[in-house]
C-alpha cells in the first residue's frame, strides 16, 4: 500500500493542486469519516474523487520493486 507521502506525490503529479491543497482534501476527508479510515485510506477516496487510479500506480511500483530485487540477487 502507498504511504501518505507517495499518495500526495501521485496526486500533485496528476492534478492541478499543491501538496497542501490535497493535505487539506485528505484531513478533510479524513475528519469527515470521523478517523474511520487511516490517513492513507482518506487519501485513497480522494484520489478516486478526483479521478486518480491509485491502484495502478501501486501496481507499478510493486512490479518494479519485484524487479529491483530480482537482479540484485543475480548480481555477484
């Protein structure tokens, strides 16, 4: 799962707000649901609000991770 950080990264990269904007999105969101859902999970339905696949990203992250590993394990 994407950390706050790696969330709001992906989501200035693919909108038009600032990183404080869509803080302030997230905590709202997250204030809204009375703390129900973490941090990370209030940045998720932002996302999907504002037309954002988070999934896909995390999948591309974790296929390059997957990656990374596999040749270092081959490296001498």
């Amino acid at each position: 799962m994407l950390g706050l950080d790696e969330i709001i990264k992906e989501l200035k990269d693919k909108t038009k707000f600032s990183r404080k904007q869509i803080y302030e999105r997230i905590k709202k969101k997250h204030e809204e649901l009375s703390g129900l859902v973490s941090m990370e999970g209030a940045g998720h339905l932002v996302a999907r609000d504002l037309g954002v696949n988070l999934v896909f990203t995390n999948k591309r992250e974790l296929e390059h991770k997957r990656y990374s590993s596999r040749n270092e394990a081959h490296q001498p």
